[in-house]
C-alpha cells in the first residue's frame, strides 16, 4: 500500500514557490495509479506553535490554503483534504511519541534551532514553548497516523522526516510493529527546491514581501515582474550579462518549456538559446520580462480562473474539508487503537485484560 501524506501551515496564502516545490508535484502524483491513496492536512494546530497569539491568521488562511488546493488542481475526488485540529488521535499519538523522545534530540534538529532563533524564542528570558520544541513530534503523530510511506516535503523538512523515522523505529521496537516508516519526497528539479523571491533573496518569504501569490491579479503578476531582481551589471544592451542569480531566469528554469519559445517567442528555440544570447549581450531585460510574464501568467491564468469559482462557492469547499476530515478522522482512530493495543493500555473491549487478572488469580 503506497500512501502519500503532506501538509501547510495555513498561515499564508500560497505562493509560487508553493507550487514549483510542491503543489505541482501533488497534483501529478494524484493521477498517477501506483499510489493507492493521498492525503493533505492544513496543519493549523502546527501553525498555533508559533501562532498562538495570532489565531485570526490562522483561522483566515485555513479557507485560502484550501482555496489554493483546489485551484492548482488537485482534486476532492481523488485526494482527502483534512484539518489537523479536528483529527482526534494526533494529540493522543503525540503523547505516546513524547516517551520516546529525549529533550536534547529535539533541540539538536537544524531546522526548529533557526527557528527558535528567527522567533526569538532564545531572547532573554523569553524561552521556547513546550509546544514549539514539540511540535517535530506532533508531525511524526501526522505522519504515522495514517501510516504514509511517502512524504513529499521540502528540504527544510528533512530533519522533522528523520525524526518520525526514529519515532517509528523506536516504537516498533520496544513494543510491537504498528507503524509505517515515511520516506521523504523531494522535488527533483534543483531550481524548485527553493525559489528565490523577486528580490534575489534566498527564499520566497510573506514577511520579505518578495512572493508571487497564486491568487495575485494579472496586474499584480506584471508588476511584480518589472520590480524583478536581475543583473545589476547589465547596464547597456551591450554589455554581457549574467544568469546565475538572475531571478528571471531562476524563473524560467522553474516553468518555462519549449513550448513556450514557440508560442510566445520563436526567436528562440529554447531557454538555452536565450541564455547565450543574454550572455553575449545586446538583449535587454524588458524583452525577458515579457516573455516571462507570459510563461507565468500561462500557468497561473488557468489557477486564478478556479480560485474564483470556488471563491463563489465558498459552502462547499469547507463540505469538502470537512468530509475529508471525516474519513481522515476514521483512518487515524484505527492507527491509535492499533497503538494502544500494541503498548498494551487496553482494557476494556476485546483486550485480554480480564482474563490476565483470572490468570493471575489463579496462580
Ligand atoms: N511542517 C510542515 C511545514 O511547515 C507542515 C506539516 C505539518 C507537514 N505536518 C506535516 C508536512 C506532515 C508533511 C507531513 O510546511
């Protein structure tokens, strides 16, 4: 049984390093049969970890996280949507985990130590909430309550991976085997590991300001574009210019085919043509960045047009959360009673505990 799990803090909207990273990968993989079944969590519980002062955000973009789901593509029929706070066997799961688990190993994971830093959780007397060093655990509960063998992540996500794999290994060891090991998915395409923001930072990030969001307006979309970071020595159309750090060719490396040249440009073949000629010098950035917009608006014209048919039907896409959430709910309980049973803290329906106490009487 192959089952795909993933998930988003719903503390955003998504942008397009969303989708190159991630979100087109999911769409492909749900239509491919050699996966029996996938699910897709809106972690908000996750997101109060470093939220709880804030719920309105998260109470927000739970809707907008789950618009942009469906209007990349992916598909209720074929994918399950839930949402983390309702599924009721996390917590309990993460309890169990906790056991497993020591306070250094949690605190050693590469990823919640920039964390703790970048929330300024290590300022002073402040300190990091319990919550927030726990939450790798909590996704390990994620992971393993719906027994996923595959977890398409980026690489900032690899340490809370390998954390639910030692999670596994240790329960399945000391009491008995219950739970799936998780295998992470990356993006295989180096660029969409992480596209950088319009502004040549590493990161495409809300608080820098420097997304492009799958929601923005076609004008959005062109102005943003102009804003765009390129190459600060390319003064005159002559001079030669550089791709490597070049956002606008980062871009085109994410999403633009040979179609595109033959549509909108067939001055070029392909992007390799284009990136000699730019190297050369004597082609300026405007023209680049018309073709760009063009590329992008190709893939997000169509993403746009099913965000407002959804955003017309607002009833049903929270109908299509909370029947997932439903049958996510269904799948987790059984996980949670397997693991009960396997620690042994069983003592009423169909355990052995009674009869043990027989025995032991008899003796
Ligand atoms: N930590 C992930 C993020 O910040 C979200 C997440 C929560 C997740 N639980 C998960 C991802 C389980 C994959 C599997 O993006």
């Amino acid at each position: 049984m192959n089952t795909i799990l993933t998930g988003d803090r719903p503390t955003g909207k998504l942008h397009i390093g969303h989708y190159v990273g991630s979100l087109r990968e999911r769409v492909k993989l749900q239509n491919e049969s050699e996966y029996d079944q996938m699910l897709i969590m809106i972690a908000d519980t996750q997101a109060l970890t470093d939220n709880y002062g804030n719920v309105q955000k998260v109470r927000d973009n739970v809707i907008e996280v789950m618009l942009d789901y469906l209007s990349v593509g992916l598909d209720p029929k074929k994918t399950i949507f839930f949402v983390q706070s309702d599924i009721r066997a996390l917590p309990e799961l993460t309890m169990y985990y906790m056991n497993l688990v020591t306070l250094p190993r949690l605190l050693r994971n590469p990823t919640v130590k920039s964390e703790i830093k970048l929330r300024g959780f290590d300022d002073g007397e402040k300190g990091v909430p319990v919550g927030f060093v726990n939450y790798p655990i909590s996704q390990a509960a994620d992971i393993t309550a719906f027994k996923a063998n595959i977890v398409p992540v980026g690489e900032d996500q690899l340490p809370m991976l390998e954390q639910a794999r030692e999670i596994v290994k240790s329960f399945n060891n000391l009491y008995k085997e219950v739970l799936i090991l998780p295998n992470p998915k990356l993006p295989e395409n180096e660029v969409c590991k992480r596209l950088p923001g319009i502004d040549g930072s590493a990161k495409m990030s809300k608080s820098l300001g420097n997304c492009i969001y799958l929601s923005d307006t076609e004008e959005e979309l062109k102005k943003k574009i102009r804003q765009m970071y390129t190459d600060p020595t390319h003064i005159k159309l002559e001079d030669p210019g550089h791709i490597e750090g070049n956002v606008v060719f980062t871009y085109l490396d994410a999403f633009c085919t040979d179609e595109h040249f033959k549509t909108y440009w067939s001055e070029y073949k392909n992007l390799d043509e284009l990136k000699n000629h730019y190297k050369r010098g004597g082609l300026g950035d405007a023209k680049i960045k018309n073709f760009l917009f063009e590329v992008l608006n190709d893939t997000l014209k169509p993403i746009r047009e099913k965000r407002a048919y959804y955003e017309q039907r607002l009833e049903e896409v929270l109908q299509i959360l909370e029947e997932g959430t439903k049958t996510a709910n269904q799948i987790a309980d059984k996980t949670l009673k397997e693991v009960k049973d396997a620690i042994g803290i069983n003592y009423f329906e169909n355990s052995n505990y009674l009869k043990e106490l027989i025995n032991k009487g008899e003796k």
